[in-house]
C-alpha cells in the first residue's frame, strides 16, 4: 500500500510525548503521504494529556477498562475535545475480566502474567492493569456476579464500549471461541445504573488504591 492508516507511537519515554521534533517528522509523514494519521499508546493519563497539546494526535491508546477508570475523569474528555479517537487497550485486564481465573490459576514461565506481575521486565500496568492478582481475582468474581446471565468478558467489554468517546476497543483472543465471545459484548444491551454503579463501587472497594494514583 502507499499510504499507511494509522501510525501510534507504543509507548515511548515519557520524554518523547513533549519532544516537538517527534511531531514534526510524523506530521512531514503526513504531508508526503506516507501515513494518513498517527497518534500514540501510552502508560499513563498524564502521557495522553501532553500527547493531546500536539494538533496532529489523531488516536490515543490506553488501558481502560472495569479495573482502570482513571482515564475517564480527563483523558476521555480532553481527547473529545481535540476530535481524537480513544482506542482502549488491555479491556479485560489481562483476563482477569473473564472471570475464568482463581487464587491457584498459574501461567506458563514464558507468560507476562508470570513473569512480569511486579514490574520486572515492562511497566506492571501493562500486567492485569497493575492490579496484584489475588486482589483482581477477588474483585472479578464480584463482576462476574453483577454481570449476572451475561458472559463475564463480554459485560466488561460492553463496559467500555459504552464509555463517551471511545473509538475501538483492542481485546486479545487465542482461539476462535474467544473471538466469537469478544463479538458477543456489542449485542449486550448497555449496562443498567444499578450496574454501573455497582462497578464503581468494586473498583472502590478493592482496585483504586492499586492503580489510580499510579497511571
């Protein structure tokens, strides 16, 4: 193809973010139509926030989900306002939001989810969204009742769909059955106030002293 769609910056230094020389050369993409837009993936609120100042910010990617509310006090807004599309990443924390683990559940060596639980190899939020497993698995299990008849995952995917200004949401899948249960979240009807409210009273409770103030 001549003309790349969407370049995104995944998660550079946080310096990069306020680095005016970066945004010049991908808006001299632009112009010589190498790309049509591009945009970029970050770890933290303060990240997308600086990356927004840049006029040419088509996209920002970032972890959102059940677990990781934060991006919708300022990030979600601020990039309405700029007109650039939300696209989440890591919606089911790392699993966690399927509900299919317990305290014994464990991971092959190779797996992040193993490996990288306190931050050893890349940013920890990147690992069950920085929530410690046990606490996650505690707290998913509080979802996957609210969630009530419908699939865990797929309530927690409808979750962020529903959330104002996201574009697309980025769920991984291993096998077909996994694929056809992510589809499954935009036949969900949107989540009743009594159910919203609910996840925000599990996040309270169990995950927001974990992860707010960190990312």
């Amino acid at each position: 193809m001549d003309t790349l769609d969407l370049v995104q910056l995944h998660c550079p230094p946080t310096a990069v973010y306020s680095d005016q020389r970066v945004y010049d050369v991908l808006d001299s993409f632009v112009e010589d139509g190498a790309i049509a837009a591009y945009g970029v993936s970050v770890e933290t609120v303060a990240e997308g926030l600086t990356a927004l100042e840049h006029p040419g910010v088509q996209t920002i990617q970032v972890i959102l989900n059940v677990f990781r509310r934060k991006p919708l006090e300022e990030l979600l807004p601020a990039a309405q306002k700029a007109q650039a599309g939300i696209l989440a990443r890591v919606p089911l924390a790392s699993g966690l939001l399927t509900g299919k683990y317990d305290e014994s559940t464990e991971f092959p060596a190779d797996d992040h989810r193993n490996f990288n639980r306190h931050g050893e190899a890349f940013d920890v939020g990147e690992t069950f969204s920085g929530v410690p497993f046990e606490v996650g698995v505690r707290a998913a299990r509080e979802v996957a009742t609210i969630a009530g008849d419908a699939p865990t995952a797929a309530f927690a995917l409808r979750w962020v769909i529903d959330q104002p200004g996201v574009t697309a949401v980025i769920p991984g899948a291993r096998t077909v059955a996994q694929v056809r249960g992510n589809i499954a979240a935009a036949d969900l009807p949107s989540l009743t106030d009594s159910q919203l409210a609910d996840l925000e009273r599990v996040y309270d409770e169990h995950v927001r002293a974990h992860v707010h103030d960190r990312w």
